[in-house]
C-alpha cells in the first residue's frame, strides 16, 4: 500500500524504473527455483530439445529464459516444461508445472497492477484544470453622485486603515492562489476586520446612503486558450477563506466564500470570480455584518 502510495506521487521515470527492478527481481526469483527444479528433476524441463543441464554451466541462465518466457506469456518454445511424449514420468513434474502456474498468474498480476498505476497517474494529471489565478485581488466599489456631482467622502479622506493579508484557496484543479491586500491607493472600507478577518468592529453612526455593497474580484485564466478543444465545460469554483490569525484562536479557521456565478458553462479564455461583501459575506466582521442589515443592505455611507 505505502509503494502505490508513493507511484502516484513520484515522477513517471522513477515509476517506470521501479517497475522495472519489481519486475528483474520476480524473475530472478522464479528463475532460481526453476533452475533448483530442474536440476531435481531434469526431465522436466526441455531446453533447444536436450533435457535441462544439458550444458552444467548455462542452468541459470536457462532457467532465467524459462522464468521471463512464462512471466510475461510469450513462450518462444526453446525452453518450456516438457509433456508426456517428452518424459514419461510426469507426475514427478508437479512441482515444475505449479512454479510456472504460479508464475504466469504473477505476472499477469503485476502487468495489470503497471498498467492500473499508470492509468492513474495519468487521470491524475488529466483531472488537473490548466487555468492560472490572477496574484491579486480587487474590491470594486459603486458610489452615487452627491448633489454637487462629486462622489462621497472615499476612505482616502480619512485615515488608512490597512487590511491584513488574507489566503484564499481556490477549488478548481486543486489550484491555490492568495489575496492580497488592498492599497492605501485602493479604498479599503473599515467594516472589513483589521486585526483578522472575524474580530469585533465598532460601527459609526454616520448617515446612510444607498450605496451598493463592494465586489471582490479576482481573475482565472484558461491555459488552453488558444488550442483547439481547450475549453472546459462545466466548470464549478468553490473559494474558501482561511483566517492565519493564530494570535486570537491559535489555530487557522476556514469559511466558505460564495461566489456570484460559481459555474460557467464555457469557460473559454477569461473568468471573473466575484463575492459581494454584504451582510452573508464571511470575510466581513459580526459588527459589519450587522451594520450592514440595520441599513437595509445597503453599504453604509460613513465607510466610503
């Protein structure tokens, strides 16, 4: 079990090599106890049509060309176990005739366990979606003009307020990429956790706008773009956010992250993954979220 283990792990030139030193060393085993037989019982085995040890110093190598021929069924016929128009006294072969059973059963054991580790090494590789994520991830925002035209007051005007660094691990071929964290030239609202991203926040009391809430944004990329029969059908993304703060829980946490549109049914080039930071959105802090109800889910206006 820990060699399979470790045949899906390693490369396909180490794989290949070890299947081959399994499949010399089964040989050479089969091969000495069939030279052993033989010399037992020499009748039992026919070698170029004279009985085996016929020539004292090739019985290794004779019963070596027995043991491959019958590992991998190809049977030349210059070695093979003799019947009865050969030796009568064939139940004195018994022993001879299991070990080359047994040893064809092995290897078509052994040809088929190669043959279903490959398979799946290379479903593996298959199952893997050739997209690429975007480094980084941007949060969109939508303000109303006021009466003089201009748009509200943008967290530019205030003092920065910083957003740790957040990972986000994308579901999509077992592919990962990681947030970063927006600017100070990007507006970077208060309600999103400063210490991390699930501590306590003490909302303002400034008035509402209606302003919609905030789009994180990041961007996936087909590889295969430009090849013929490279889209992917059906594609399903599933985001989760890991919080690292391990100064307040003292372990990491992991919450799922809804997307607006988690399948795409054709994803040829370019795929836009969006999460709304609204009242459901579980990179917002308890307090933001709250905040964020009582003002009809709405964005409130005194975080910009």
């Amino acid at each position: 079990m820990t060699y399979i283990n470790w045949t899906f792990t390693a490369g396909f030139s180490l794989v290949f090599f070890s299947f081959l030193c399994f499949f010399m060393l089964l040989i050479f085993a089969f091969g000495v106890l069939l030279m052993w037989a033989g010399e037992a019982e020499p009748g039992c085995i026919v070698v170029s049509g004279e009985k085996f040890g016929y020539n004292p110093d090739t019985t290794l190598a004779d019963g070596f060309a027995l043991s491959w021929t019958t590992f991998t069924t190809v049977g030349y016929g210059m070695t093979y176990t003799s019947t009865g128009t050969d030796w009568d006294d064939q139940a004195s072969c018994s022993w001879i005739v299991f070990l080359c059973t047994a040893e064809s059963f092995v290897g078509l054991l052994y040809a088929g366990m190669c043959a279903a580790i490959l398979f799946g090494k290379i479903g593996r590789i298959q199952s893997h979606a050739q997209i690429t994520f975007s480094d980084a991830i941007c949060i969109q925002y939508k303000y109303e003009p006021n009466e003089d035209g201009q748009s509200p007051e943008t967290p530019m005007d205030s003092p920065e307020q910083p957003v740790r660094q957040t990972t986000i691990e994308f579901d999509e071929g077992s592919t990962t990429g990681t947030a970063v964290s927006p600017s100070p030239q990007s507006p970077a609202p208060t309600s999103i956790a400063t210490e991390s991203l699930f501590s306590p926040y003490t909302p303002d009391v400034n008035k509402s706008r209606n302003i919609p809430c905030p789009v994180l944004k990041f961007q996936l990329i087909n590889n295969l773009a430009n090849k013929r029969g490279g889209e992917i059908m059906d594609a399903s993304l599933k985001v989760v956010a890991g919080n690292t703060d391990f100064s307040r829980t003292g372990a990491t946490s992991y919450v799922k992250v809804n997307l607006v549109e988690f399948e795409h049914p054709f994803f040829s080039r370019v795929w836009h993954g969006c999460h709304r930071l609204n009242a459901q959105s579980p990179l917002l802090s308890p307090a933001a979220r709250e905040r964020i109800r009582r003002n009809g889910g709405d964005w409130p206006a005194g975080w910009g």
